[in-house]
C-alpha cells in the first residue's frame, strides 16, 4: 500500500513536471465539454493505456518497442487530423474520409458539438501512447520492479496507480481551463477562435513529441524540479509505514518487546520479524543460513548488487563491521540481488566477492525471493536484527554510517545484558570506485544506455531497439549522451558490433563510470577514453592508465574519470578499438 500511495502522488506530481506539457494541448481540447462523456473517459483512456504499454516495455523486450513505436506513429498521425479538424473543417473536407470521420468524432462533429464517449476514449489512448513522463526515484522504482520481476499484478497496478494520479492533477486543470475558456466566450465571443487556438496548440504538442523534445529538453528540465519532492513523498511515506508497522504491535506488545527481561535494553522500535533466508539459488562463502539458526547472534542483511556504485561505496564499511564485530556476535549476510541478466551468473557473483575482498556469507538472491520477504525495493539496503529475532533498524542507500555502527554497537550490548560497548568507529580507506563519494560536485546522474530506462540521448538518431544501425556522435549538452559507429541497442545494453566505435557524455562529476562487459564470446575488449578531446592524464581512473588506455576483460563497474583538483564540466568519451562490448549504465560520485 505504501507504494501505491507513493505511486499515486508522483503522478499528481506531474502537473508541474514540463514534460506534461506536450500533451496538455489534446487535454485541454476537451475543456469545456461535458466531464463524464468528454473529460472522465480520455484521462481513463490515456491512464489505462500508459499502464498498459509501460509495461510492456519494461518486460516484453524489442518486439514491444516495435510495436509501440508503430503505436506512436498511429497516434501522432490521428492527433495531427485531430489538430487540423479543429483548426479549418474546410482544410478537413481534402482528407479522405474516413479519416475526417475519425478525427471529427475525436474532436466532436461541428453540427452538434456533442463529443461521444468513444471518441473520447480513443483520443485518451492516443495521449496514453505518446505520453512520456519524466522518470523520477518513483516511477523509475516501479519500472525496474517491473523489469525485475516481470508482468505482474502490482507492477500494473502501481503503474495505474502513476497514470491515475497524473489524470487527476489534468481533470482539476481540464475543469478549471473550462470554466476559463466559457467566460473567454461569453464576454468575448472568441469561440471559433479559441477552437483554432487550441488546433494551433495540438499541432505544437505533436511537433513536439515528432521531434522527441518531450523526453530530450523537457526531461533535463524536470529532473530538479520534481526530482526531489518525489524522493521526499517517496521518504515520508516509507517513513509513515513504518511507524504504522510498529505501532501494529499495540501497546501491551511493544512493552513486552521492551522490557521481557531485565537489563540494559535499546529504545530501538521493533519493525517486525526476521523474514525467511530460503529460496537463495547459493550461498557463497557459507552453507545456508537460517533465521531459527541465527538466534542469539546480531545480523547485518546488506541488500546488494555488484555492479551497483552505491552498493560498491559501502562495502568498505560492510566490511569492516563484519570484521570489527564477528567475535562479539555479529553476523553480516550480503544477499546478492541482481539488477542486470550478467549479474545472475554465479561465476560473476563469486569473482566480484572475490575481487571485493568479502569474506562474510552472501545469499544469491536470483529469484527474488530474499528481496520479497523483506518487502525491499532497495540497493543496498541494510537490516539491524538483534538477538531475539526482531528488525530493529533499516537504512538505504549509501552514507550515515556512524549512525548504523551506533546501532550494532546497542544491539551487540543489548544481547550481552551490557550498557558498555566500544564507541569507536570504523574508517575504511576505499580505494577507486570505493572511494567516498564527492556529492557536493556531482551534477551528473546515472544514466541507462539499453532501450529500457534510455534518457537523454543526444545522436541525431533515434535509438532502434533490438536493431544494428549507424549512430553518429551529436553535438551533446550537459548531461547528454551519445553513439557513434554500428551499435545494437538491447533492453539493458548497447551493443557493438565492429570496432572503432565510441561513447560519449558530457558531465559534471568528480568520477565517471561505466558498467561494460566483453560480449558473449568473452574476448577481451582494448579502448581509449579521452576527456575533452584528450589523454586524460592526472584525471584517469581507477581502471585505465594516464594516456586513457584500459581493456574490458570482465563484466563490472569501470571508473574511467577521477578529476584531480576543480571539477568542472568536461567532455568524455571512449573509444573501443575491438567489437563487442557491451555498455550498460554511467555512475557518478
């Protein structure tokens, strides 16, 4: 429920998001008609469709982004009758008529002003087809739920949710756009030229999304601007269920929790139970662990993925509290939860547990079901679980770590009937992509390159899900990325296919990184980076040397760019001198 809710309200959200306002002409074709036969069955239509084709896309592969780029094309080409119908019925009597029919009855006949409710519903579905919301923390959490975990149920219905929210920011404008438009006619007598206005306007929206600004300028401008009210809904709701979840206990209950036994006990809330440790597909470094065996012990569950950067800056600390703590009754579980396909191959899993120096037991959580038993929708993700079973702290993302080594501080000295415990705290030395982040500089943000969750792309080409085709490198704005060669771009990937091609990014951040893997075949992949236009020098990564060379050899998180000194915008790019790599997604810290 408490992501519905959270779902429900980014949709209200974007009404002040820009990239509504392509759409907002076709809406607000509709003010001042009936609500129930014009306005109530459009916004249905265009929310059930979004639903629909949302999630398709996140699940369905290229065949669904064929089919509703042919979608699109339909949709576009009926809003531009739709747009002329409304602007000259005499330039409408030169189109077939068919097709004059159809958007007459989209716009409602000029004999009788009377919009039908099927016509409404169709030009709903064609808003719900080209509508391309922003994607903040909310709606890009229900997608890669969605992509995670397939067709589903909730996935649909966290997307209706979305859809339904947004309808219901556009209904209260539609009404009151209405009521606008009704005294514009009544004082000014304008009604064939408002008529003409809002075609003009329609017209401008399909312009528009044909030339892709609604997901290209539009998004760049809504990211601060919705971003971080969405992330705060998404906090204060998160925040509210859990209070909820604990005052559930009741009164009598939370008293027992607090005070069953005498002795130094933590003011920590209980959140609820251990939830079951089954259905790992492995467990490295350990046989399995249950939570009957764990009785007794303090556990750390650390959600996590290895090709994560926020995940990768917090295995530091991990670590070192395993290590710190393990003869005090510490027991620090990683359950491993993958975000990309190459992330649930056990080979992978167990190199990058090596590479990472982990020793504590990790759950391979393949199949989600670890993830679901703790109802988590995060990486990482950490759990405080005292002795007697009980979830006594959750924190996500990366940061607050004394915080958190305060809290096994307490729940080891909880379970040892003992108020003293070590006040020191850790102070890992992360090296490369395990380095702190440098957040007061970074205003670049992770970006997907696979057709799934793509954003601002800046090549003069449209990407062509699941196709080879020829990119060339455009002139790219801040926070803009492109392709230049034969690149294929899959759902989660891009794809080379014969050498020479590059990858650009133009960016502000301390570090730059990029999640690239070799390809089917395994060959190693030799590339170049440079950092506006040349060798990188004291600015080179983590992985590659100071004239920009580095080779692709395995499937993980690259750091490429560490700036030394100022950072300031720069322009990256890499070039890869063999075919087949595959690129993923770029961090930033």
């Amino acid at each position: 429920m408490t992501l519905f809710v959270a779902s429900y309200l980014a949709g209200v959200l974007t009404i002040v998001s820009p990239c509504i306002l392509p759409i907002l002409p076709f809406v607000f074709s509709r003010a001042g008609q009936p609500f129930a036969r014009s306005v109530l069955p459009m916004l249905g239509g265009m929310a059930v469709t979004f639903a629909a084709v949302a999630t398709l896309a996140a699940v369905g592969g290229s065949w669904a982004v064929h089919a509703n780029e042919i979608g699109r094309s339909a949709a576009i080409a009926l809003l531009g009758v739709f747009g002329v119908t409304l602007i000259s019925s005499r330039a409408a009597t030169f189109l077939t008529w068919p097709v004059v029919a159809l958007g007459s009855r989209l716009s409602g006949t000029p004999a009788t002003e009377k919009p039908s409710v099927g016509g409404s519903l169709l030009l709903g579905a064609a808003i719900g087809l080209l509508w391309a919301p922003c994607a903040g923390p909310i709606l890009g959490l229900v997608l890669t739920g969605a992509a995670l975990r397939g067709i589903n149920p909730q996935t649909s219905l966290l997307l209706v949710a979305y859809a339904a929210g947004a309808a219901t920011s556009l209904a209260l404008t539609v009404v009151a756009g209405g009521k606008v438009f009704a005294g514009m006619k009544r004082s000014l007598g304008l009604s064939h030229r408002i008529r003409q206005g809002l075609g003009v306007a329609v017209l401008a929206g399909v312009a528009t999304i044909t030339r892709g600004l609604d997901t290209g300028l539009l998004t760049r401008l809504s990211y601060a601007s919705t971003a971080g009210i969405e992330q705060s809904v998404l906090d204060r709701v998160h925040d509210n269920a859990d209070t909820a979840s604990t005052s559930s206990l009741g009164p009598s209950m939370r008293l027992a929790a607090n005070d069953a036994r005498p002795g130094y006990r933590s003011s920590l809330p209980i959140e609820g139970k251990f939830p079951s440790l089954d259905g790992a597909v492995k467990w490295v470094t350990s046989e399995p662990l249950t939570a009957e065996r764990l009785r007794g012990k303090v556990v750390l569950v650390d959600f996590w993925t290895y090709s994560c950067i926020n995940c990768i800056r917090t295995i530091p600390y991990v670590r070192a509290w395993a290590e710190k703590y393990k003869e005090q009754g510490l027991v620090v579980i990683g359950v491993h939860a993958p975000e990309f396909a190459f992330e649930k191959r056990i080979h992978n899993v167990e190199r990058a547990i090596q590479n990472f120096a982990i020793t504590y037991p990790v759950a391979v959580d393949n199949d989600f079901k670890i993830w679901r038993a703790f109802r988590n929708n995060y990486w990482p993700a950490h759990y405080f679980i005292d002795a007697e079973g009980q979830i006594r702290h959750h924190y996500f993302g990366e940061g607050d770590y004394q915080r958190s080594e305060q809290i096994i501080q307490e729940l080891l000295a909880e379970a040892a009937d003992d108020r003293r415990a070590d006040g020191g705290f850790v102070t890992p030395d992360g090296q490369g992509a395990q380095a702190a982040a440098d957040f007061a500089t970074v205003r670049s943000g992770e970006t997907y390159l696979g057709y799934l969750r793509a954003a601002n792309f800046g090549s003069p080409e449209q990407i062509a899900g699941g196709q080879a085709q020829n990119y060339t490198a455009g002139q790219l704005r801040l926070n803009e990325w492109s392709l230049a060669g034969n690149w294929t771009v899959e759902a989660e990937q891009a794809v080379l296919n014969r050498s020479g091609g590059a990858i650009s990014y133009k960016f502000r951040a301390r570090d730059l990184h990029l999640v690239l893997g070799p390809g089917a075949d395994g060959k190693p992949v030799r590339f170049q980076v440079t950092v506006d236009g040349k060798a990188p020098g004291m600015n080179h990564g983590a992985d590659i040397d100071a004239a920009g060379n580095g080779t692709v050899s395995e499937t993980r998180l690259y750091q490429l760019v560490r700036q030394e000194g100022d950072v300031r915008e720069r322009t990256f790019e890499v070039r890869f001198l063999d075919p087949g790599v595959e690129a993923y997604v770029f961090t930033f810290g």
